[in-house]
C-alpha cells in the first residue's frame, strides 16, 4: 500500500481531472424508473427499459455504468436499448447516487458493499429479481455488464451471485477483492500489487456456496489504458480461468474487426472465456457507431474504435448471431507456442494490472475504516462532502 501522504497526494491531482457534472451530454431519456424492488441497502436508483414488443420469457441484460456517468448517458452511448429494441430483451441500469460515493462510482472495493446479500451487491440483486417476475423474463438468461467501477461491480455480482447469471462481461474493470480500502484500489488500478492467482480464485470460491456451472466470461481492455491498467484483464482471467477449468494459454486466437481476440473452451469446444485487447485504445467502452454494425454514439469514456463491445458481447452471449471471425496468427505466450488447452491447470501466481478512472471513492465506507487526515483530503480534493 502506498503512504498516507502520496495517496493523499494523488487524491488532490484528481480535482483537475474531475468532471464538474454527471456524463449527460443532452442525451434523450429513454428509460424508466424502477422502484419499489426491495429494502435496497445500497441505496442505489434503478432504471429499466423494455421493448415494446418483448415476449414472454425474454433474456434479461444488466448494465452497470463507469465513474462520473448515470444510466440515462451510458444506454445513450453504448446502444444497449436500441440493440434490444432489435433483438428483443430486457434491461435494467442500476444507477449510482453521490451519496454513496462523490464521483458516481460503484463501491467495488467496499466490504459491505460487494458481500452476497450485502449493500450495493444485495440491491442490484433485488433489482434483477423484481424484473425478473414483473416482466415474466428467462431466469436461464440474465447476463450482466459494466464499464471501469461498473464492470468491476459486475465481476462483484458475477462473484457473489454467480447462479444468477449466464454470462458477464468487464470492460476496463477489475478482479473481484483486489482491493479493499480506497489506497489499494488506486494501488490495483495502476497495477501496484495485489493478490497472487491462487488467492483471486479463493476469494471467488469462497463468494458464494456455488458449484456450478458457472457464467461465461468476455473481458475487454484497451492496450492504451492509464486509468485501469491492462494487468488488470489478466487478473481477471485468471480469478476465472480456475472455475472454468482452464489453462492460462487460450484454445486459440483471432482477428474480430482488426483487434484481436483469445478464447478459451472446455473440451467440447465451447467458448467459455474471451478476451478481446484493444491496440491503442484508452479508457472507456469500445464502440463502432458507423456502417452495418453501427451501434450507440461516441462520448467521453465511450470510444469509438471500430469495433462495437455492445453487438459482440451479446453475440457471444449468445442472444445474437455469431459474426464472421477470421482466424489470426497463434502467438507466443511466455516463449511458447499457445496450444489447445484440455486440463485445468493448478493456481499459479499472477501479477495484478489496474489504475483509476474518475475514482473510487466511497462515502458510505470511507467514514468507517479510513483515517482522519484522508477525509480531509477527499474534502480537500472535492471528492467527498
């Protein structure tokens, strides 16, 4: 862990970057509240959207928004209503509130938040449920997803909840319980430390009482990240590769719109874990908003860089049909050829990569197990009230 002093430091260096506002960018409001689903101990909003013309037992889709965005701006610029307009199925968009934390994030760090049955965790829970039987939706096919402190709530739920869920999928987020107090998720986010592999699949293990099967994992980085470092991807792809029964080097490798993809499958052949890097992109969601795969609008932390995160997650999902994929060159892996894997391999130790965006800052939690001179600096920095 970092000193108090050059957290501090960092903390204050944050003002200059910090939006004044919430990510609206005037986008029309497509969604609807949703209230009245539980006792909600994270204090958390909700909103929903349903097509017109949803049948009965339709999938569900679960989207968790980044630091400094609501739910209203991340459907806007990622296209997730317009897509399930196309392809017929739900949604629900927890919604952050800056009483619970000064920038928006979710408290992905927070030990009462991202407990089974526990605040922000419990409440998002609850949201999917009151949909589930309002809307008559598949229990079979609930999926969740989520940017930066979205996705890293999303590897949280898939932890935490893991029989709930078909699949997941993290962009820029984080392994679930890298990181426990302010200091260590800014040390996690820029790739500072962390627990070893065989600790990351502990701690998912022990998430919940779950055996299996267990969801489908699609994760997505940005090669150019300096918020949520690229190390980050691999600490999450080896918390998963244990459950799934997967070796470190990936069945195979492609080339999906000029950015490539690994996977990785059980011995039948079925995608189980993907990973999609993308080459010179930052910190945000991958987006294609032009030609016949155009999807969402382009904003701050939603990029568009040819290749649209929203259509091939749902088709790895399976909610939408495969695209073309052409294979691409194997590549070595730690000197050696990457080959077909078809035995689990034991926990070995992994280096952990992550950085901040916006940040993670907790108003809840902080008060209770962060020292005085640190709230003063959050106050210091504007990040905290």
């Amino acid at each position: 862990m970092r000193k108090i002093s050059d957290t501090i430091a960092r903390l204050a260096a944050l003002r200059a970057q910090r939006f004044t506002e919430t990510i609206e960018h005037g986008a029309p409001d497509h969604l609807l509240p949703l209230v009245g689903f539980g006792s909600n101990p994270g204090a958390l909003k909700s909103k929903y959207y349903r097509p017109k013309s949803l049948p009965k037992g339709a999938p569900l889709v679960v989207v968790l928004h980044g630091c400094t965005q609501n739910a209203n701006a991340y459907n806007f610029h990622s296209g997730w209503s317009q897509f399930a307009d196309e392809l017929g199925f739900a949604l629900i968009f927890p919604e952050q509130q800056r009483a619970n934390n000064a920038n928006l994030c979710f408290n992905w760090f927070v030990s009462g938040d991202i407990r089974r049955d526990n605040g922000e965790a419990c409440s998002i829970r609850q949201m999917i449920e009151a949909a589930v039987v309002a809307h008559g939706l598949d229990r079979k096919r609930i999926f969740i997803t989520g940017l930066s402190a979205g996705g890293a709530m999303a590897t949280v739920m898939l932890a935490a909840y893991p029989e709930v869920f078909a699949g997941g999928a993290i962009i820029a987020g984080l392994a679930y319980g890298s990181a426990s107090t302010i200091p260590e998720a800014f040390d996690r986010m820029r790739g500072h430390g962390g627990p070893s592999k065989a600790e990351l699949q502990r701690l998912l293990n022990e998430a919940s009482p779950h055996n299996g099967p267990w969801p489908r994992i699609s994760v997505w980085q940005g090669l150019a990240d300096n918020t949520v470092v690229p190390s980050n991807a691999d600490a999450i792809l080896s918390q998963w590769q244990g459950v799934h029964g997967v070796g470190k080097a990936p069945t195979r490798t492609e080339e999906v719109d000029g950015q490539a993809r690994q996977v990785w499958c059980d011995t039948s052949g079925r995608e189980l874990i993907e990973k999609y890097t993308i080459a010179g992109m930052g910190h945000g969601t991958p987006l294609n908003t032009t030609g016949d795969d155009g999807l969402g609008r382009a904003g701050p932390f939603m990029l568009d860089v040819g290749i649209s995160s929203t259509r091939h997650v749902a088709r790895f999902w399976g909610l939408a049909k495969p695209s073309v994929r052409r294979p691409g060159k194997t590549e070595p892996a730690s000197g050696a050829a990457l080959q077909t894997f078809t035995q689990a391999e034991k926990p070995r130790a992994v280096h952990i990569d992550p950085t901040p965006e916006p940040q993670p800052l907790n108003a809840r939690g902080s008060a209770a197990g962060i020292t005085k001179v640190i709230e003063d600096a959050l106050r210091a920095a504007g990040l905290m009230r």
